[in-house]
C-alpha cells in the first residue's frame, strides 16, 4: 500500500499547481485526495446549502483537472485551515499535505503560503510545497531527487524511496534544478514533528522546484 497523499485544494491556480505535484506523487502509487476547509456553517440553511454547493464544486473542478472524477473528496470544518487538514491527515492515516505555493511566488520557485508555513513550525505530517506555475509543465515525471542536508536519515530514506518508486536520479546532497527537493527537519524538533533550523529556511529561499519537508525521524516511504 502506498503513501496517502491530501492536496488542499480551493480552486485557485496556485492550487492547480498542488494538483500537478500531487499527480506526479501519485506516480509512486501513492492515493491522491483532496480537501476544501470551511472555517464554519452558515446559519441560514439556504446559505448553507449554497455554500456547501462551491465547497463540493471547487472539489470536483480539481478532480476534473486530474482527470480522475473518482478521487476522494473531503469538505472539513474548522476554524483553523491547518488544524482542519491536520485533524484530516490523522482521520485517513495521510502521510503528506500537499500545498500551492504563496500567490506571490515566482514562477519555479516555492514559497509557502500562511498555513503550509504554520504546518512547518511544528506540523505532525510531512508538508509538500509545489514550485509556482508547475501546473503548465507538469506531463513529464519527476526525473531527479534532491537531498537538501543529510541532517536527518528521515529525508534520506524519503528520497531514496522515491526515486527508487519514480525510477528517478538521486541527486549529490545540495544540487541544484532537481524535480524535487527533500528536505528534513532539524535533529533538535522533537520526534515526528516538522521543525527548520534557520539555515534550512535560507537555503530554501534560493532554492527552485517544488519541495516536500520531512518531520523528523518519520520518513515518507512512497
């Protein structure tokens, strides 16, 4: 059985770009779903029923864009966004969330947005970040895997893993213009939990392609 793989989805194209990643994941055999969080119920049930309506609409548009009108789909309610897919990835037993990167981000580069970077500072699943416009090329597989640090054996097994399932090179430890970078958290985050030192948060700043953090001492394996 492979990984599980969430993709927080709500329509945008940043998002499209989360759907290009998780597709090319999924490639490893891992199961792709996605999920919409509304933060609360509306008081009128006419309301309700709309807003419910473009919640399951948006879902559906991702699924069309996979081209997979079967991929599971999630509505979760919750104040938090993070919390809400949080509380998803323990229900489904899900290894990664998969994000689009900030609206802001240069095309080929990925920078989190507001809750991919809250589940970075202290998250209990691996977090995947899509670099900026990979929705336009995304027909081709992942052809390398990179290896920011080799401070945690977590991110190593991760990517060895993967390029052994993407059938993919596993580039030297620092290269540059890789498919995807792995990067683990730092040995001082507790045990499972994802947590960057600031030098891996510099080192990301410069870095271009998409990105899948690990939490400490708990590989993905794809």
């Amino acid at each position: 059985m492979g990984a599980k793989l969430i993709v927080s989805y709500d329509g945008t194209s940043n998002d499209d770009d989360a759907l290009a990643l998780g597709r090319l994941l999924a490639a490893t055999g891992a199961s792709l779903s996605l999920a919409y969080v509304r933060h609360s119920r509306e008081f009128d049930p006419e309301r309700e029923q709309l807003a419910q309506h473009d919640a399951e609409r948006r879902l559906e548009q991702g699924a069309q864009w996979l081209g997979d009108e079967q991929t599971p789909r999630h509505v979760v309610f919750s104040a938090s966004t993070g919390e809400g897919l949080e509380q998803l990835a323990r229900a489904e037993g899900a290894a990664t969330i998969v994000f689009g990167s900030d609206y802001r981000t240069p095309p080929g580069r990925a920078e989190p947005g507001n809750t991919a970077q809250h589940l970075l500072d202290g998250g209990p699943v691996a977090i995947a970040v899509a670099a900026a416009g990979l929705r336009t090329r995304a027909d081709g597989p992942i052809a390398s895997i990179g290896l920011l640090s080799a401070e945690d054996d977590a991110a190593q097994q991760t990517a060895a893993s993967l390029a052994a399932r993407l059938s993919a090179k596993l580039a030297p430890i620092g290269a540059g213009d890789v498919g995807l970078l792995v990067v683990g958290s730092q040995a001082a985050a507790p045990a499972g939990r994802v947590a960057l030192s600031g030098a891996t948060r510099s080192l990301l700043n410069g870095a271009r392609g998409s990105v899948l953090v690990v939490p400490h001492g708990k590989p993905v394996l794809f």
